[in-house]
C-alpha cells in the first residue's frame, strides 16, 4: 500500500511533464501531491479505495494518449479501468470515457484503433482478469447483481437533489486540498485561490491557450458527477482521483500567473508564497488530524488498527 501511494508522486511528475512539457511544472504538480492532506489520508487508510487513485490516473493517462492518437492509449484506458471496477465498484462509470474513446478512434483514426487491437490485444484481455470475480458471482447467485442495477437504474428519482451532495463533497475536495487554514478578510485563501483559479482559466478558454489541456484536466475534475444521481450516497471518496487534475490545475494557475511579473525574482517569490500556503495548510492538518485516524472518509470514531487491535486483546483476555 505505501509503495502504491508513493508511485501517484512519481506519476504525477510523469503525467505533468507530458501534458505541459515543462519539468518546473511537473515537480510542482509532484510537490503538491507530497504534501496533501488527501494524499497522504488515503495512503494512511487500509481500504479497498486508495489502489485506485493510481489506476485512476493511469486511466486519464491513456485517454490523453487517446487525444492524441497514440496506439498504446485505448488499451491502457481498458486494462486499468478493470482494475479501478475491482478496487472501487462504482467507477464502472468510466467505461463513458473508454465508449468515447473507441468512438473517437473509429471515426478520426480506425488505423490506430485497428493497430491497438491487434498489438495490444493482452491488455484487452488482462482487463478481464480483475472483472472475472464480478462475473463469475453473477453467474453463481444467477445475475442476482446485474437485475438489481438495473431496477435500481430505471426506477423514477430525482437526480437534481443529488447536486448539491456533490457541490458539497467537490467544495470539500477543493478547499481541503488548498490553504483552508489561512483567513483573510474573513474569507479562507483556499476560497481566494479558487475565485482567482477560476477566472484564470476561463480567461485562458477564451484565449484559446492550452485550451486542450485545460479541458482535459476539467472534465476529469468534474467527471465524478456522474455517479451522484445513480445513488443517495455522498462519501468523500466518490470523488476519489481528482486530486490530480486538481493539482495540476493549481500549478498551472500559479505557473501562468507569475509569468505576468517581469522580473524573475518576484516570480520566484510568488511561487513560494502560494505553496508555502498550501504546504502549511495540509501540513497543519496532517499533523492536527491524522493521530486521529481517518479523518475525510466517514469511518466511525476509533475504527483505527491500533483500537481493534486493542479490542481483539480485551476479548482474548
């Protein structure tokens, strides 16, 4: 598990590096991923969850290759999806992405498509191994499963009130992540940030720049709305990967910013200012609430290795 979480540092770096081609970038994309409250909460709790915040990102990985028509990207996108079905149900949703992956292929580049098939035909089958479990027991409790998701799906409900659960959750996601810590005018500098976040990217919509990179990051950001009208449930980790759209939002952000300042030292100084921020912040929270245990994902109060460890003793004695 602690290689697993340390590998999304690496990752991150990696994934940076290709989207911006800017090695600053990328160890600032990595950096924040270092210091997250979020990160290091997952990587703390011993759950089926936490293994796919990495395939998660694997998995956008491959839809980038995708956009850009690489060969290797649909089949990275199938092989590691099974293995986020398998860590966390509920992200069967994504199959959305790989549906408008194989549409894209199909009708702008079926060369590739067909290549990918043919070359890579061990990835579409290794993703069958992790989604073979879930076949087996429909098959074993006769499609009990399958029939359930379905009534489950066309019953009549109102979707529109699950909304502001995720608006909730995503608020939560984003300011805990950023300097929650930190007021100014009565007003968290994470919901500064945020203000400030989002006009900068509007802005460079409309300027056309990075326009294809910025929307990759912010459909993968939001992608996790899909899943709220299907249940009634509103969990933190229903949101679980978009920490790293996130982080890669913010530095690109603050990266944009600062190249308004002409001089490189004032640069370097407002780089420092932000992240000194968002690294105090979390830091702040790591310190003050993981002796708690875990503190985002609605595990009850002394539900921590240690306490049962206890409990188990108490029992035996």
């Amino acid at each position: 598990m602690i290689l697993i979480n340390l590998a999304n540092i690496v990752f991150i770096y990696f994934f940076a590096k290709k989207l911006f081609k800017n090695e600053k970038m990328a160890l600032l994309s990595s950096f924040f991923m270092v210091v997250s409250f979020e990160a290091v909460q997952y990587a703390r709790w011993l759950s089926n969850p936490p293994p796919a915040l990495l395939t998660i990102a694997i998995f956008f990985y491959g839809l980038w290759l995708v956009l850009e028509r690489k060969k290797i990207g649909l089949p990275l996108m199938v092989f590691f999806w099974g293995f986020s079905v398998a860590f966390q149900f509920f992200l069967a949703y994504q199959i959305i992405f790989i549906i408008f992956g194989f549409g894209y292929l199909l009708f702008l580049s079926r060369k590739v498509l067909i290549y990918s098939i043919k070359k890579y035909y061990w990835l579409y089958l290794g993703s069958l191994i992790p989604l073979s479990f879930y076949i087996l027991a429909q098959i074993k409790f006769k499609f009990m499963g399958l029939i359930s998701l379905l009534v489950h799906l066309t019953k009549g409900r109102d979707s529109s009130k699950q909304l502001l659960p995720y608006l909730t959750a995503f608020g939560k996601n984003l300011i805990e992540n950023l300097a929650a810590n930190f007021t100014f005018y009565n007003f968290t500098i994470a919901r500064w940030f945020l203000i400030v976040f989002a006009l900068t990217l509007v802005y460079f919509i409309f300027k056309k720049k990075h326009i294809k990179i910025i929307i990759f990051l912010l459909i993968w950001l939001i992608s996790p709305l899909i899943i709220y009208p299907l249940g009634n449930n509103d969990t933190y980790f229903l949101n679980i990967g978009i920490i790293y759209p996130l982080s890669m939002l913010v530095v690109y952000t603050c990266y944009i910013l600062v190249n308004l300042f002409n001089q490189s030292k004032t640069k370097r100084v407002f780089l420092v200012i932000i992240f000194s921020l968002i690294a105090f912040s979390n830091l702040f929270l790591i310190i003050t609430k993981n002796k708690g245990g875990e503190f985002l994902f609605s595990v009850q109060y002394k539900q921590n290795l240690s306490d049962e460890k206890k409990i188990i003793d108490y029992l035996y004695t």
